[in-house]
C-alpha cells in the first residue's frame, strides 16, 4: 500500500539530499505549461500519479540538480529514496514551488516562477495558469504568493477573491501525494521495476545500471566518465570502437570467473572500483599486444570485440610478455576463435568457459578445443563470401592486415583506420579482379565477391586509378612506376604476377594462387589438432554459405 506526504516534506527531503534522481533517468522535459496542468490538478483534487520511490543505503550516479538547485549529498549511512517513476512529476512540482529557472540543452530559459492561478475561473476552467495577460489586475496570483504571501499579500485582493485564495492554498499544502517505496532490493531489481515501469521507453543497459551503481564521489569513481576517458586513449591508437560492455566482461571474469549480465550485476561496488585500474591497465596491454604483435591496426578489423576479454584477463595475471609457449598458444587461440565464428553467438557464456582456457595458457599448458576449424585451401575458397560483417571475413583481412600491405603505386605503406573501415563497402577494400568485369567473363558475383579476390589499397589508388580496368591492364601500369612491384604483391599475399597469370587475367588461378598462400599463413598460426583432422566444422556464423 502506498504513504502519503504533502509538498512540504517532499520538497524538505530533496533540499536534504534525502530523494535523488538517478542518472539513468531521462532528463527533465516538461514545460511551464506542464506544470501548470500538474498544479491545476492538485488544485482540482485530481489524482497525479503515484511516485515510486526505491529506499536503499547504497549511493548511485545521481542528478545532483534538481529544478536547478544545488543540492546536498545524504549523510553517510541515511537512505536515500531514489526516484523510479515520477521524475518529471517530481522535478516539476519542486521547480515550480520553489520558483526555479530552468536552462534547457538548447540555452533557453523556462521561468517556473511565473506561474499564476486565475482568481476567477470556475472549477471548470483551468485555474493554474501561465498567460495572464488578458486577465484583470488583481484577478490573478502568483503561485509564490499564494503560498507564501500570507496576509500581508491577501489584503491586496478584493474581497470576492479572499475565499479562493484561502481554498487553493489549503487545497496545496493538503494534498497528498501517493509514494510506494521499494525496500530492501539490489540494485538490478530497482532497475527492472524502473524498466517495466517505462515501458515505451529504452531498457536500461547493464553499463547504465553499472554506472549507477558503482558511483562513488568520496574515490572521485564515475565509471562513465573513467570509460570515456579510456575510449579518448583508445581513438589514439584506433581501437576506440571497443564497447563499455567490454569493460564490463572483463571486470566480471577477474572477480567472478563468469561474463553473464547476472555474474556482472552481483559485483560487488567495492571489489569492481578496486579491480577497475588494473583491469584497464590490462585491456591496454591486450589492445597493444594485438597491435604490435597480430599487426591489427584498428579495431574494426577485429573478427570480434570480445576476443579483448580473455588476451585481457591473461595480462591481467601476467602484467609482463607471454613467454614463448605462451605466445604460440595463444596465436592458436586467437585464430581458433576468429575463424572458428567462437563469439557469434553466446558470447557471455562462451567468455566464460573460456577463461578456463586462458588459465592453462598461464600455466604453460594447450588447452582443449570442441570446435574444429579447416584452412585448407578449397575451404577458404568455398567459404570465402566477402561481407564484413563475418567473423570468418574479418580474420583473413587480420592476417592481410598483418603483411602491411603496400600501395600498388609506390610501395607505400596502407594507411588502415577505423574511419575508413566503417562503410561495408569501403573503397579501401579492393576486389582485385572487378567484379564487372568478372561478371563479363561469365562468373558469378558470389564468386567474384569472395575475400580471396580482396586487396587493401589506398581509398585514392582505388577511386582514381583503377576503377574497373582488368589486372592486366591496371598492373602494367603499376608495373612500369613502381620498381618494387614484386615487393608489394608479396605484401597482399599474390606474389609474382608475371609467373602467376603472365598478365592473362586468369581468375582461378589467382584464386588458387591466394587461396594457396593464405592457408600456408593461417597454418603457422594455428596448430596442429586431431580435432582439425578428425571433424571439420563449419564455423558457425558461416553455417549455410557453401555451393
């Protein structure tokens, strides 16, 4: 059953810390006129709505300002009663009743001083107000007055509006407001009251209820800020598009051992705070260990965010450089889960069974795998459909990425980015072998959009000297700037053009010929398993491509 209060200990409260607004709620919207219905309503004895206040001793990420006062925090071990329905309702009333100017994202400026109440509207009419200015002097009054002009302002009025300004103000200060307080709940069920409650709106993500949860001014610890923080150190080095529910996994597989929304939402305040700094230092090292070591560039590239959690947490329990055994086991890993679609479904349970993986790699040990994964060269050409958005895709462009790939043109090195690589259909990707022209030739486009047949090159070498000319014709001319042409085919994995296809434009002989060379590099990165032999398995975010 719901309590009651009136405004007066509401508004007490809030000016005492006691009600805070969490941060996951929206912001405030309402307008002058809002509150002047919501008033007009109090005025009428018309229900407004119940707030639903949930009580707890835990301090969250909180709008400090609400109505734009500057507000207290609640003394150390008061509950607080954070607001889950009934904000705006809220805001607005404390706004209004304190005579608050609010400014708006936009720089404007909404006075909730200036509302009135229309001495003279029957209780038909609307009798809180925001336009006076067709009203008679000293037929209306201003809501500040009204509750606090007493008798020295009344004696302004005449006596045939004496009646009403005693009713509307008694009818205010008596009101009841219906609260139902939540009590004695974590966190995360607060929030999915506050998600059943808003149903037309956005459900909180689990970095939302994280950040609320864990903020703690007295450790200067906002966990939104501290992301954003790290994703501004991240864009420097290209991988700025690794997501917060990254962090969240690998926070949760240190202290918990398992990556679940339900593993990450048990976490302890205390114990994520104090993990966080070495957590972060650790992503650092496993985002820098792709970088240096796999030569990925950017994080678009990656076939998968969340191989950052496991490389992550064996930095964590191994701050220095894997030694030899452990650097050869773990190449093994990261391959076996880009080609093998490991994270494509799942990936929060998966994270978790792999971290017991991980664990043998820091004990030196191979770990066991129950997924196959086939390089051989048919397969690459089967399964090789060019999309992007493939996990399967994506590690061949990694192990292209890796050769650093050159400029047919003069040898320079490819620029490769996270700003280029966002468009699917980047002109940065080159189909060697144009796929008009192909088409011409009687193939189809599956088989001439296959990533075999794909190149990095610089956006300007594809838009403005390629175009859809044959490599016969576009290499020759390549052939007579570049004196290190060689050099930059051996750098996109092709080789000799001239003893490969003697500039014929023999298409499956360069397929072969790529398909050949890429299988001969995946095979010094992944090892040799029964596994691989005994049960070939389609890597599942590939299921349903083949012929």
């Amino acid at each position: 059953m719901p309590t009651h209060e009136k405004h007066p200990a509401l508004l007490s409260d809030i000016d005492r810390g006691l009600i805070k607004i969490p941060q996951f709620q929206r912001e405030f919207v309402w307008t002058l006129q809002n509150s002047a219905n919501l008033l007009d309503s109090i005025v009428k004895g018309f229900p407004v709505g119940t707030f639903i206040f949930w009580n707890t001793r835990e301090r969250l990420r909180t709008v400090r300002n609400i109505g734009a006062a500057t507000l207290p925090d609640a003394p150390d071990g008061v509950e607080v009663a954070f607001v889950l329905d009934g904000q705006q309702r809220l805001t607005s009333l404390y706004a209004a009743l304190k005579g608050s100017k609010i400014t708006r994202p936009s720089g404007a400026i909404d006075d909730f001083s200036q509302i009135f109440l229309d001495l003279g509207a029957s209780e038909h009419d609307q009798i809180v107000i925001t336009d006076i200015s067709e009203l008679a002097p000293g037929s209306w009054i201003s809501l500040h007055d009204l509750l606090h002009g007493g008798t020295k302002v009344a004696r302004t009025y005449a006596d045939e509006y004496l009646d009403n300004i005693d009713e509307y103000r008694r009818r205010l200060d008596s009101y009841d407001f219906p609260i139902v307080k939540v009590s004695d709940v974590e966190i995360d069920v607060a929030t999915e009251i506050f998600t059943r409650i808003n149903v037309g709106g956005k459900s909180l993500t689990t970095f939302e209820i994280m950040a609320a949860k864990t903020y703690d001014e007295s450790r200067d610890f906002d966990l939104t800020a501290r992301f954003d923080d790290l994703v501004t150190r991240l864009e420097a080095v290209e991988y700025d598009t690794v997501s917060d529910a990254i962090l969240l996994q690998l926070v949760s597989m240190i202290l918990d051992g398992e990556c679940t929304k339900k593993s990450i939402l048990r976490l302890a305040k205390d114990d994520f705070i104090a993990c966080w700094p070495r957590a972060i230092d650790a992503l650092e090292s496993a985002v820098e260990y792709f970088r240096a070591t796999y030569r990925i560039p950017a994080s678009k590239l990656l076939p998968f965010n969340a191989l950052l959690v496991p490389f992550a947490y064996f930095f964590y329990h191994h701050p220095g450089k894997p030694n030899p055994q452990q650097r050869r086991l773990l190449e093994d890993f990261f391959w076996r889960c880009s080609l093998g679609g490991r994270y494509s479904t799942s990936a929060d349970s998966r994270l978790g069974q792999d971290k017991h993986r991980i664990d043998r790699i820091l004990a030196d040990k191979s770990p066991e795998y129950d997924w196959a994964v086939n390089i051989s060269p048919d397969f690459l050409i089967r399964n090789g459909v060019f999309s992007t958005s493939r996990a399967f895709v994506k590690a061949i462009l990694c192990l292209y990425a890796y050769q650093e790939p050159k400029s047919f043109e003069d040898n320079a090195k490819v620029h490769i980015g996270n700003a280029w690589l966002k468009a699917a259909n980047s002109k940065n990707y080159h189909h060697f072998f144009p796929r008009s022209y192909l088409k011409k030739k009687g193939y189809s486009d599956r088989q001439a959009n296959n990533v075999l047949n794909i190149t990095i090159v610089d956006d300007y070498l594809n838009k403005r000297q390629i175009g859809a000319d044959s490599p016969a014709k576009y290499m020759k001319r390549f052939d007579r700037t570049n004196p290190e042409i060689d050099k930059t085919m051996d750098s996109h994995l092709i080789g000799n053009l001239r003893r490969l296809i003697g500039w014929s434009d023999d298409y499956d002989a360069f397929i072969r010929n790529r398909a050949e060379r890429v299988s001969a590099e995946l095979s010094k990165r992944i090892m040799d398993r029964a596994i691989d032999r005994d049960g070939l398995i389609l890597p599942e975010d590939d299921a349903g491509t083949l012929d």
